[in-house]
C-alpha cells in the first residue's frame, strides 16, 4: 500500500525537505544548510523558508552581543524548527517580539531548532554553536 502512495504521490514531503535545507555532518547526522531561502508550496502550506548563514531557521544575526541585549537560544526539533510555517511565524519569532515589548529591551530569540533532531545532537549544537552565540 505504501508503495503504491509513493507511486500516485510521489515521496513524502520530509525528504524533499531535507534535499533542499539540510547537509550531511559527520557528527550531528545532517544540519541546515547555511545560507538557504527557498518558497515551500504543498497542498498544506505555501511559505518561504530561510536558513541564515550560521545555519539556524533565522535572520542574519550579529556574533556581537551588545551589552543592552538579552538572547535566549531554543534548541528543538522540527516543531521549534517551524517545519510548516513561514519565517515571521515560527514561534521563536513570536517570543522575540513578546519579549522585547515586555522587557522594553532588545531580546534575540535565537531558533536552533532542526527536524528530526533528538536530545543528543541538541546537545552536540549547543555545543558546537550554540553557546557561542552566548545567550
């Protein structure tokens, strides 16, 4: 029966996914790929997905942490990735704008979410990236 789906349909959308955003890595198994935007149209969605030059699903960001500046890094799988929506929706968007009107302050939520990742290479990025970003 599955091949028969994969016959009429066509693969399943996550490995197109991984074709278009993700590299192999010797230690992690795959990352995002660095420097990625591209427009994802399924009979779900119609979004453009951006992965910045550190390979996170972000914007540009400054290495420099001004000194009025508050980060928060979120590490996670495809739900903190924000696999289905667009850029300005993923949730880490929306907690940077709540933040930063609350604490009346820049807060940068940094998004290190990557589908399919498990604990273990959540913690191999944090510490390979991660903690750089000194949040």
């Amino acid at each position: 029966m599955e091949g028969g789906l994969w016959l009429q349909y066509g693969a399943p959308n996550a490995f197109n996914h991984h074709q278009i955003f993700c590299d192999y890595d010797p230690q992690l198994g795959w990352q995002l790929k660095p420097n990625v935007s591209q427009r994802r149209v399924t009979p779900e969605y119609d979004h453009v997905e951006t992965i910045n030059a550190d390979g996170f699903r972000d914007r540009r960001r400054e290495r420099a942490k001004t000194p009025q500046t508050r980060r928060i890094a979120v590490l996670g799988d495809s739900f903190v990735e924000g696999y289905s929506v667009g850029d300005e929706q993923t949730f880490t968007r929306a907690l940077e704008r709540k933040y930063t009107t609350a604490a009346r302050r820049p807060v940068e939520v940094f998004n290190l979410g990557v589908g399919g990742y498990s604990t273990d290479q959540q913690l191999l990025l944090w510490r390979n990236k991660g903690r750089q970003l000194r949040p």
